[in-house]
C-alpha cells in the first residue's frame, strides 16, 4: 500500500484567513479543487479561485444561525472514508460521497472572546463544533487525509507542497495530525476551564 498521497479536493472553512493566501495560491498550482463554507468560500473566490459550497454537495444550507455547516455525512464520510479498505469504497460510491483529501480549519477564537467579555451567550456562540468535529475526523485518518488544524499549521504545509507537489507521506500526515490533537485538546481544556470557574 502506498504511504504517499496527493491532495486532490480540499475542505477548507477557517475563521482566521491572515495568511491562508500563500497556501491556497500553492494548492491552486496543483490542482487541488477547494470546498468551502460561507465567509471563507467568499474569500477564497475573491482571490480568483474556483470554489465549490459545501451546500452543493450536501444539499443542505448552513442552518440554525450558522451553528450547523459542515456536519453533514457526505463532508464527514468524505475525511473518513479509508481508501484502502474495499468496504468503505462501494459505501462511498452509493452514498455519492466524494474523497477529501485535505481540511483546513482554524476554530472560533474562545479563549480570546473569555478575555474580552462576560456576556456567556457570546463566549459559548464561540464554542466551535464543526471545526473541532472535522480536526478530529481527519486526524483519525490521517493515513490518507492532511489535517491543518490552526493557521500555525498554513506555513509548514505550504512549505511541503513547495518542496514535493501537493503530495504528503505518512510521516508528514502524522506529524499533522499530532497537531491536530495537541489543538483540540488546549481547545478543549480552555473550554473545560471556563465551566469549571
């Protein structure tokens, strides 16, 4: 089985887009097909790149004030779904639930809303839980899928896609998702922090 693997279609949906510009110019020269929510889907067709809407391909909006984008099957079974495992792929094709290949995301900003008010609506609307959702499902597989789980992580993969194409091998992929984790767990224990005082 091979452990190199090309980014084909990205999922990307980021609060922060300081500095994304560099790495979605380097995926666009490759090839890579982009899938985005809302503000950033916007952001990114201003640039000039073709950018389909994770709507389109769920057939459902964003709903209940923005709190449900992505978590739909077809984004999730995308990030998922094991391209090695023959069970997984006639599911996929049935279920027309395409291969996501990358998912850039950079979660609600809670801990800085903590130090900017006490109005508890506003600090729990910043709870993110399809960012934290996608980090989690693409790091579990990151035997096939590239996790950028914060804009600390936009150079080094663009670094990488300069030096090798839009091509990552285990060890980058796994290093990533190393990340990933590190992220949803200060996520998680500011969060838990906040409840418990």
């Amino acid at each position: 089985m091979a452990t190199n693997k090309t980014i084909k279609t990205a999922l990307i949906s980021v609060f922060h887009k300081d500095g994304l510009e560099d790495l979605l110019a380097e995926l666009h020269k490759n090839g890579v097909e982009f899938l985005s929510t809302g503000g950033t889907q916007a952001f990114i067709t201003s640039l000039g790149y073709p950018c389909k809407k994770v709507e389109d391909l769920t057939s459902y909006p964003s709903i209940l004030g923005g709190r449900v984008k992505t978590l739909h099957p077809k984004d999730f079974g995308g990030i998922l779904g094991r391209r090695a495992l023959e069970s997984d792929q006639p599911e996929m094709s049935h279920y027309e639930i395409p291969e996501i290949d990358l998912v850039v995301v950079d979660l609600y900003p809670f801990e800085d809303t903590v130090a900017s008010t006490t109005d508890e609506s506003a600090i729990i609307e910043k709870i993110d839980i399809g960012g934290i959702s996608l980090i989690r499902a693409a790091a579990k597989n990151f035997e096939d899928v590239v996790i950028v789980p914060s804009k600390a992580e936009y150079a080094p993969l663009t670094d990488i896609i300069r030096a090798q194409g839009a091509t990552t091998t285990k060890e980058q992929r796994r290093w990533f998702a190393e990340r990933a984790f590190a992220t949803s767990s200060h996520y998680d224990t500011a969060i838990h922090q906040w409840f418990e005082n």
